[in-house]
C-alpha cells in the first residue's frame, strides 16, 4: 500500500510516542528582546526587521523541538501580516523544519472555488504549473482549509494532495466560542458540524492510508470535548487536528477523546504555551529555546496520563 502523508504523521508520532504539534504564530511581540534588537540593528525597525527576527526565533525553535515534537503548524497571517518580507521567512521556515525532519502543517485556512481554490493547492503544497513545469515554492506537507463552500473548496485541494501525497486539515468544529453560532445549527436531524464532517470523510473516501485515515483530516476543537467524542466515533476514517489545548482552555483530559483505541488517529496543537514559555521563567528571553523545549516536554507527558499510543 502506498504510504499517505497521514502515515509519515502517524508515522513520527509514534517514534517519539507525542501527539503534539508546535504552532509557529510568530508575532513580533513573541520574539525575546535580544533577538529583536540585534535583526532592527541589521535591517531596521520595520518589516524587514522584523521577519528577520521572527526567521532567527522560528529556527531557534524548531532547533529546540525538533527530536521532541513530530510536527509544527506555523499559521500564515502572522507571516502576511509582515508582507512578501513575512512571506518569505514562511517559506524558509516550512523548507528549515522539512530539513531537520519536521512535518509541517501550514495553517492557511483557504476557502475558495474553481481555479482559484486550484491556484492557491498549488501554491501550498503541489506547486505553480509553468511552461510545462511544475515548480514548488511552499512546499508544506499539509495545510488547513475551511471548507464550508462546500465540497468544491475542498477537492481541488484533494487533487494536489494525492498527487503529492499529502493531506489536509478541514475545519469542522472549531474551538473559538462563536463556533456555535453556525457549526451548531440544526440541519435537519444533523448539526452543521456534523454534515461538515460527513461531506468532508465522504470526499475523501478512497484515499485510505496504513492506519485507515483518509487523507481529508478535520480540525475539531478541544474546548469541546463532547463534541469530539462524538466525532471520534462518527468520522472513523478521519485524522483530528485539535487545537484550544492550553490557553484556549482544553486539557490533556478533553483532548483524549480525539483518538482511537490505539492512540491514533490525531494531533493536539499548542503555539502560545510553547513559544512564549520564556515570558514566564523570569528571565530576559535568552531561555526561549531551552523554555519551548520544557513546555513541549510538559504538554507531552501531559497528555501520556490520557493517551497510549502503540
């Protein structure tokens, strides 16, 4: 059988036996003080400056992590937010973590139709088709969508994965408080998760990998552990990303629901909790990556009380 991209995830997680993801949401105001001065020292104080030193703080990260966590998920507005300068240091990022073994999650959250939808799969993760060329830029090996365009925001996407054997994340029941206000409506005898979920597991059905996930993942908030529970048994076929663990207010008790008999079958984020665990050693930054380290090693062994992966 053909290994998916879900299967080189599985894969990693249970070599290091951490169902964790570090999340990359560089903002400037994260980044130690000493890494700031010396990158607006360089390149000034504005957007060069700036990527530059969220590009020496990521890799000091992902230097720290990288034989803790399987996988990071640097999230893209952090990066547009600093424009082509940000973009840029995203995609050194994604290529930096590829390198030393990482798998990468860009949390991009697209969400169109038609070519465009085409245009931005080919963007992330199969690359720009050029004079007959195929030339990759970022290059992640899986990426975030919203889906509720419906199915045709979702298959070009699908398409660029298979072809690359990558995969996707699409949002189904997120872990912000407005959620509800939509994902919780009844849709005839389903709440609109429910069908979300449905849709999503049903067109992807088929591109099965080793461990029986497609390679259509949802992102399934842990702030609703109810709400995975159920989903963990209705989507059999789909890998979780759960994220809300930590400052959003999940524990490693609520996120246990997101796996399978095995400890399969999903991934928990964290971002704040690890990339800013420096602020609160009492010191001035220049522990960040040793205090990253500390917080992935918590979270993991956090979520070992709950969760046995085989």
């Amino acid at each position: 059988m053909k290994q998916m991209s879900f299967d080189v995830l599985q894969d990693k997680i249970r070599a290091m036996k951490n169902p964790t993801v570090a999340g990359l949401d560089a903002r400037i105001e994260y980044v130690p003080e000493h890494i700031r001065a010396a990158a607006f020292e360089e390149h000034g104080v504005g957007l060069k400056g700036a990527a530059e030193a969220i590009w020496r703080f990521n890799t000091g990260l992902i230097d720290a992590l990288r034989d803790i966590v399987p996988a990071v998920k640097p999230q893209a507005a952090y990066y547009e937010n600093l424009g082509w300068q940000g973009m840029e240091v995203l995609e050194r990022t994604i290529k930096y973590a590829k390198e030393k073994g990482l798998f990468v999650i860009a949390d991009i959250k697209r969400g169109d139709i038609g070519s465009t939808a085409s245009a931005y799969a080919e963007g992330w993760l199969s690359g720009a088709k050029i004079e007959g060329g195929q030339f990759k830029s970022f290059d992640a090996d899986c990426v975030t969508l919203n889906g509720y365009m419906g199915s045709d925001s979702i298959k070009p996407f699908l398409e660029a994965a298979r072809a690359e054997d990558k995969c996707v994340f699409v949002l189904v029941k997120t872990s912000n408080p407005g959620s509800g206000e939509l994902q919780d409506i009844l849709a005839g005898d389903r709440q609109v998760y429910e069908v979300m979920g449905d849709l999503n597991e049903r067109i992807a059905a088929g591109t099965e990998g080793k461990y029986g996930y497609t390679m259509a993942g949802a992102v399934t908030g842990a702030t609703y552990p109810s709400d995975i529970r159920a989903l963990r048994k209705r989507l059999e076929k789909t890998f979780f990303l759960v994220p809300g663990y930590g400052a959003q207010g999940g524990t490693a008790e609520d996120v246990k629901f997101a796996f399978d008999k095995y400890g399969h079958g999903a991934i928990v984020n964290s971002s704040r909790g690890i990339m800013c665990a420096w602020q609160k050693t009492g010191g001035d930054g220049r522990d960040f990556a040793q205090a990253a380290r500390n917080a992935a090693l918590k979270m993991r062994d956090d979520i070992k009380q709950f969760v046995t992966i085989v």
